[in-house]
C-alpha cells in the first residue's frame, strides 16, 4: 500500500505507525472486532487513562510540562515534539474530551485509544506502546485527528458501476466539504473514460480564488516516484547499477564508512538505515538547503535508524542522496534532468519544483489546523522547505499525475523489465509493501501502486489498478491527516473489484 507517509515534518517513525493503523482500519472489516468500551487494564492502558485526565485537568503549558514525564527516551524527538504539540492543542482546543473506544489492533504492544473533543465533536487517536524496559513509560506516542469512521459504510462492498463509483464519489466528497472543509480535486478514470472529475473549495483563503482544474498542489512525498524513475532510467541507460554504492556514486559524502555499505537499491527501498533531516537545524536556515549536494553534510549527521539492508525505515534523507546520485550519473541538475527526462515525456506541463521565492501561477495555497482539535486555519508557508527536492515538495495536478500513470503503464518512462524488476522487489511496509520508488498493496487479486504525498497544508495521492487501465488522482491544499489518501484509495478498491474473480 502507499502509506500515507510524510515528505515535511511532523512524521517521525510513530507517526507512520499509526498511518499504517488508520489504513488497515479503514479497509479491513474485521478490524473493529477488537473495540473495548473501556481501557484495559494493563500498563499502556494506565498511560492512556492518565493522558485523558491531564487534557481534561491541564492548561497547554501544564500538559507539556507533565507529559515528557512519561515518554520513553527512545521515543524520537520528532515524534516527542508532535505528540506534545497535539496534546496541548488537546488540552487548549476540545474544551474537554471523552474515552469513546480502545483498541489493540496492531503491532505487538500498541493500544489505539479513540478520543471526542466537547467543544466540536472532533474524533482523534492516541496511538500508544509502553516501552517494555520501562512499562511507566511510552515508547511510542502519536496523536491523530480522526475521519468520520461511517464515511464508507454505505459504500457497495463489492463490484461497482461507474455510475455507482461516480455517486458513492460525489456523496462523499460533498460530505467531506460539510464536516472537515475538504479543499481540492479529484478524478477517477478507467482507460479512456474519466468517471470522476470534479473541485471544491478555495486555492487562496485571502484572495477568495477558488479550485478548479488548473490549479497546481504540492504533492509531498509524491515525488519520490518521480526519483526513482530518474534512477531506473541511469540503470538502463548503463550509467547506475541497483547495487552500486553510495560511497562510489557519491565519494564527497562525509560519513564514508556508512556510505560503503548503503546501495542504490537499499535507498529506493528505505532499508539504508538512514533517518530524516527535518531537524531544528534544517528549519532554522532553510534557504541554505536548495540542491541535493546542499544537504549531505547534514544528512551524515544525523542519527542512523537502523543497519543498511536491515528493516523498512521510511527516510526522506535517503531520496535526497538518490537526487545526488541522478545528477552524479548524468551530469544534469536534478530538478533539470526530472523536467527533461521524466515530465516532459510524460506530457506533464504543469508539474515541477518551486522556491518560496518564485510566482507559480495557479499555486494554491496550504492551509492546516494548528492542533488536532483547532479549528483556525494557517497557511503552511512556514512548514515548508525552501524549495521542494527529490524527497518531495515539488507541485502538480491530477492531470499531470494521470498522465504520469499513463505514461508508466506503457513503458514509455522505462521498459517494462525494469519496472517488473522495481515492483519484485519490495519490502514489507505497513499493510503491504514498499516497492522502489512506489507503494504497492492488493486488493481483489490487483495491485495497487503509486504514492502518497502530505504534511501541514497538503494530501495528495495516486492509485494506479496496474493490471487494468483504471486510477485515481487526489490532490487537497488542506490538513495534515489522511482524508484524501483514504478517499483515493477506497476509490481505488472499488475499480479493482470490477471484472475481479470473487
């Protein structure tokens, strides 16, 4: 499956555990057989009962004084900071909330305790995991605004017209406008036929501009994809070899000992070992860090998350040495050699990198929620790195996106033997698995692959049915949850059920 895995801040590894959570309960009916009505009595249980208490009892600043009390010190900082962050909002914003349901579904160890706001009835998750060292505390703390969990109860539960997807579509994206101020666009096609094609809301909240067609997202984490094309493209080309070295493809890189052992192919994968370089240093000179050789001296300095060819760790730090690979191996700036080799091809005129220094015209603005339970909206220039890279950041829209899938499926990017060996490949991530470049789950006997892309201001995705000619491309200037990632890929399991075997 494309997790919905973040290319911003805001994502350390617990928050990509419970974005594996979310997804599984979304599309997994049997999921909401392990609901308790009460906490369990067990060491996590006590945590989370405590955290209720204290959102209940605290001002912001006395729940960020007591909660880092119970968090574990091998808890990463990012995720210490967001958990913070979302408790105070918890405590400064809901006006209060209620225990609705706990769960234990999931890894070993994780408690998924449901929460109600009093103050707007807003839903939200505390993904919890004692540290078994230290039960007293948490080594795993993640806190989520929560879906409507009825969104797709009237959804058909198996095949479906493109009439029936067509509606079921409309309803819900019309009832996401109602309850969560959905903001951007949507389409379905299969093979010729655009089945679904339609916008909401507002590009800039202070011009009025509304949404349509034209306008251009930043798509996150979704241009990853368009890296690891750029990758298979230099292997066939003879330039690069998936087993190739870091420290031979990039010999300035600092940490050289790490870097003789990390592989082309154990970048594409997030199996290098490598974490992130969304660090306080990063954001406080932000304008320093344009091209992939800028980062490489941070990147080497920051915490290993695991042994190169070891586990799944998703790395943002890892797609932007593999930018530095592109530009090693064909002598092209990356972000010219993408344009060049990757969206012109493709027919993708609308797609590319900006600054916050450059005038994209029909840009829309991100705007997020400062807090689980806000309801202010702020715009996310703030959040944003200077320019988007190989890890993401970069902007498109759907149109762009379906001609991407297009151009894939046909071989026209790369051969199909090389996308057969890009997608053997993969490795266990969430509820299924991460391939080079590309998420890929099953659903009703079919493949769906593609990626998702989001952070403070953005959510997008695209859901490619790779034996049939159907997809699904989301993009949304709103929120920091899954909304759309989930929209898109419900959709996708609909087109996938049509003409499947039972």
């Amino acid at each position: 499956m494309n997790l919905p895995v973040r290319g911003k801040p805001a994502r350390g590894p617990a928050a990509l555990a419970v974005s594996a959570f979310l997804l599984a309960t979304a599309f997994s009916p049997a999921v909401y057989a392990a609901v308790s009505a009460v906490m369990p009595d067990t060491a996590v249980g006590k945590l989370g009962g405590a955290l209720i208490r204290h959102i209940n009892s605290d001002s912001a600043g006395q729940i960020r004084q007591w909660a880092p009390i119970i968090l574990s010190s091998s808890l990463a900082d990012q995720d210490k900071t967001d958990f913070l962050k979302g408790l105070a909002s918890a405590a400064r914003d809901s006006g209060g909330v209620d225990f609705v349901d706990a769960r234990t579904q999931g890894p070993p160890g994780m408690l998924v305790v449901t929460i109600k706001g009093h103050r707007t009835g807003q839903k939200a998750v505390m993904v919890l995991a004692a540290d078994p060292a230290r039960p007293d505390k948490l080594a795993q703390a993640a806190l989520f605004p929560l879906d409507d969990p009825t969104l797709y109860d009237t959804w058909p539960k198996g095949p479906a017209s493109h009439a029936e997807i067509a509606s079921v579509t409309r309803s819900t994206l019309d009832k996401l406008v109602r309850t969560t101020d959905f903001s951007g666009c949507l389409t379905v096609v299969d093979g010729a036929e655009t089945i679904f094609d339609e916008c909401r809301g507002i590009a800039d909240r202070n011009s009025g501009t509304p949404i349509d067609r034209e306008t251009r997202f930043h798509i996150g984490s979704m241009d990853k994809m368009f890296t690891a094309i750029a990758i298979a493209q230099l292997v066939e080309s003879g330039k690069l070899s998936w087993d190739a070295t870091l420290a031979k493809l990039v010999p300035e890189y600092p940490d050289h000992a790490t870097a003789s052992k990390i592989t082309v192919w154990q970048l594409l994968h997030h199996t290098a070992g490598l974490g992130d370089f969304f660090v306080p240093e990063f954001f406080q000179s932000r304008e320093r860090f344009v091209n992939p050789a800028d980062y490489l001296d941070l990147i080497a300095r920051q915490p290993k998350v695991g042994e190169p060819g070891g586990d799944w760790n998703y790395s943002n730090a890892g797609y932007i040495l593999l930018g530095r690979i592109v530009e090693k191996a064909s002598g092209e700036n990356y972000f010219d050699y993408i344009q060049r080799h990757v969206f012109a091809p493709a027919g993708m005129s609308d797609s590319g990198f900006d600054s916050q220094e450059d005038i994209t015209p029909k840009l829309a603005t991100g705007y997020f929620h400062d807090g689980v339970f806000s309801t202010v909206w702020k715009a996310n220039w703030m959040t944003l790195p200077f320019k988007g890279s190989p890890a993401g950041g970069g902007y498109s829209t759907n149109a762009d996106l379906l001609r991407f899938a297009k151009a894939l499926r046909d071989a026209k990017l790369v051969k199909r033997d090389t996308l057969n060996k890009m997608f053997d490949g993969e490795v266990p991530a969430g509820p299924g698995g991460y391939a080079a470049g590309f998420g890929d789950r099953v659903s009703h006997g079919r493949h769906i692959r593609g990626h998702a892309g989001g952070a403070p201001g953005m959510d997008a995705n695209l859901a490619i049915v790779w034996e049939t000619n159907a997809a699904v491309a989301i993009t949304s200037n709103e929120g920091d949850s899954q909304t759309a990632m989930m929209l898109a890929e419900a959709i996708a399991d609909l087109l996938a059920a049509e003409g499947a075997k039972p």
